[in-house]
C-alpha cells in the first residue's frame, strides 16, 4: 500500500485516499474469512475435545496477521511472516505424532495466512479462496465418505481420463482450422459426450433407472441435446433390459424438453416479444415430449411386470467404466460430417432467405439459429410469426440429426422411441404455431 509522504497536496494526497478504502476492505474480508474457516475448526476441536488444537481465535488473528503484512507494502515482512507461521505449524506436527491425527488444521491456519494476504490484493477472490477452503473443511465426513464408499474405482478412472482430456490433450489441439474443422472443437465434441456418459451414469446409479435417466437427460440436454441422445444411448446399445432401453430412451426424450427451454431463454436475450410469441409453442413442444418420456418409463416396467424394483441393472455396473470412446468418436465425425456439409452447401449455393439458413443452420446447432434470427427481429428484420418459424425450422432440422445420431449410437429399438418422442414433441409444437400464427 502507499504511504502518505511530506509535501502539498496534490498527487500523493489523492493516491493515499484512494488506496485506504481498498486497503481497510481486504483487512476487513481477511478477518472475515479468518473467521469463518475458524469457525469451522473450533467446532471440529470441541468435537474432538483437543484442547491444543487451533481455533477461532488462531485462525483470525492468523489471517489478519497476513492482511496486515501485505498493507504494509514490504514483501520480506509478508515472507518471514509465512516462514513464522510455518515453523509453528512444523513444531506443532512434530509434537502431536503420537495422537496419530491429521495434519489438516496445520495446513489449513497456513492457508489461511495466504488468504489474507490475497485479501488485500484482489479482495474478492481471497473472500471466494476463505469461503472455499471453510467448505472443504466442513465437508470433511461427506468427501471421505464419497471417495471412499460411493466413488468406485471404475468412477475414479473415468474421471482421471476426463481431466486429461481437458487439462492435458484439449489445450495442445489447433485452434486453426484443418480441412474444414478445427481440431479443438472436435476434442472439445468428443470430452463432451464422454463428460454427459459419465454424469448419466452416475445419476442412474445413484438414483436408480427411473429417475436417474430423466434427471440427467434434461440437465444434459441444456449443454447438448444432440451429445445426450448419443451417450445414452451408448449405454444401452444391444440391451434386452426393456426398463433400461425405455427409461433411457425416455431420459433422452426429456433432453428435448431442455432445448424448447433453452429456445425460450435464449430468445428472450435478443427479443423478450420473440420469446413471448415462442413461448406457447415451446411449451406444446415440452409438455407432449415429457408426457412421451413419461409414458415410455411406465410402459417398460408394465412390460416386464417390475412394479416395485427400480435397479439400475446393467446401466450402473459398477466396476464398468462409463466411457464409451467408440460411440464418442463416431457421434463427433458424424456432428464433424454435418458442419462440413453445411459449410460446403453455404460456400455454394448461399442461404436462400433466412428460413433456408435457419434449416441449414438448425442440422449443426439449433441455438446458433435461435439467437440468429432473434437478433434479426430485435432488429426489425422479422416479424414475430416469421421468428417462430425459424425456430421450428431449426429445431425441425436439429431433430433429424438426434434421431440419426441416436441410431448410430445405440441401435435400431432405441432410436426408433427416441425419434418417436422427438416427432411429437416437434409435430405438437408445429401444430400449435399453425393455429396461433
């Protein structure tokens, strides 16, 4: 921090002002954090009646001590200040070797020093690092309880190959495009889906076939529609489980439901009268797709007269991993195919007025158009009937390409209730634009 400094005033006068409040506020959120992560291990201390242990106390004054160290604006004091606490923390290791307990009140006052030292620099991010490290701390039982009982090693290994990708592999990939397609975007397609495999099969085995599928389908169905069809449809390729095939296909039904959501939302960005004039018909589109997905969920298990079990039967093997890299790959050189074609036919022949280029558009991405043309209409070039339309149009288009995808990735039987559920929600949604517009 800058100090005040002899002369008139002027320059130097509007420096220190200015850098008091911030100075006195970092002060403030690293006492803050300080306490709350105190907080946290006091209860832990008297749960364990360990006297000796940190405190509220310890952990305030250890953050306000790093706080106090960094206003002073002399980085040796902020370094001997850590050195001081980390010798403590050693001495204090050593001593407690003989009660056999972690090490993790030592290393959190350390931290805590560093956060309040980060208070001081970007106030926010210190408060965001503090309220992090007291979560970790309070959901010490939850984490051991997770990795050690829930999480399998199956899980484990899903979840280390899925950091590589995106941590290691995705940062290497071009940026530039290569025939056509850039090769980040492709990996990126392809982490995408093994992600969305990974979450459908975690939700199916934690809460069970039924519910595991329709909530996972519609959450997944916010990030890609298209990327959920083809995962889960991979876990079901070559299935005699009617219950799985059906609640499965089911939950890839209600990823749909998520993109009339999704339309809605994305309209109401660029146009909320878009919105409004879509809204109507999104929700035919939803609610006839959801009673679909509904109805084939119920209609499995009356077909094999399971009225009570739920199990996730082969759907949530647990020593199987949930990665299915093959139908991955073959979902994203499909998806890779369609931007080709599109690209190739708009380089050529153009997009023949906007309904063309919603069509076109709508096989790739159908929020790409939405946003598209609701922008055209915020703008005037559209009128609210024509907007719809070009929804349609694109979602219309977007729906071919899912039903494609859902046979490529899980087979005949799957894709055909798949597509079923599309149509109807789509035909329902067109219906409905028909009579109000």
């Amino acid at each position: 921090m800058a100090r005040a400094r002899a002369g008139p005033p002027g320059e130097g006068d509007a420096l220190t002002l200015d850098l008091l409040p911030s100075a006195w506020a970092g002060i403030a959120v690293a006492g803050g954090c300080g306490l709350l992560i105190g907080l946290e291990r006091e209860r832990r201390k008297q749960e364990l009646d360990a006297p000796e242990e940190a405190g509220i106390r310890s952990f305030a004054i250890t953050a306000l001590g790093g706080a106090l160290a960094q206003t002073m604006d002399q980085p040796l004091l902020v370094a001997v200040g850590g050195l001081a606490v980390g010798a403590m923390l050693a001495v204090s290791i050593l001593r407690r070797r003989k009660t056999g307990r972690d090490v993790t009140s030592e290393l959190a006052l350390f931290v805590t020093y560093l956060v309040g030292v980060l208070c001081v620099v970007e106030p926010a991010l210190g408060a965001a690092c503090g309220v992090a490290v007291a979560g970790l701390l309070a959901l010490r039982e939850r984490l051991h309880r997770f990795a050690g009982s829930v999480l399998t090693d199956a899980e484990l290994h899903d979840a280390l190959v899925l950091a590589a990708l995106f941590l290691v592999v995705l940062p290497l990939m071009p940026t530039e495009a290569f025939a056509g397609l850039v090769p980040r975007t492709v990996v990126t397609l392809v982490g995408l889906i093994l992600a969305l495999q990974a979450v459908g099969h975690v939700a199916l085995r934690w809460l069970g076939t039924r519910a595991g599928a329709a909530i996972g389908g519609f959450l997944g169905g916010f990030v890609s529609s298209t990327a959920t069809v083809a995962s889960f449809g991979s876990r079901v390729r070559g299935t005699e489980d009617m219950v799985a095939l059906r609640a499965t296909a089911g939950g890839a039904v209600w990823s749909t439901v998520a993109t009339w959501v999704l339309a809605v939302l994305l309209g109401a960005a660029q146009s909320p009268a878009g919105a409004l004039a879509l809204l109507p018909v999104a929700l035919a589109g939803g609610l006839v797709a959801a009673a679909f997905a509904g109805a084939l969920v119920r209609g499995g298990r009356a077909a094999t007269g399971e009225a009570a079990s739920d199990a996730p039967g082969n759907l949530s093997d647990v020593r199987a991993s949930s990665l299915r890299l093959r139908e991955a790959l073959l979902v994203a050189a499909l998806l890779s195919a369609v931007t080709l074609v599109v690209a190739w036919a708009e380089r050529h022949y153009g997009a023949a007025g906007v309904f063309t280029a919603a069509t076109i558009a709508g096989f790739g991405d159908s929020h790409a158009a939405v946003l598209s043309t609701a922008g055209l209409l915020a703008h005037g070039g559209l009128t609210e009937a024509d907007f719809v339309r070009c929804v349609l149009l694109a979602i219309s288009a977007n729906t071919l390409t899912r039903v494609v995808v859902a046979w490529v990735a899980g087979g005949r039987p799957y894709a055909w209730r798949v597509g079923a559920g599309l149509a109807l929600g789509t035909g329902a949604a067109w219906a409905t634009a028909f009579v109000l517009h």
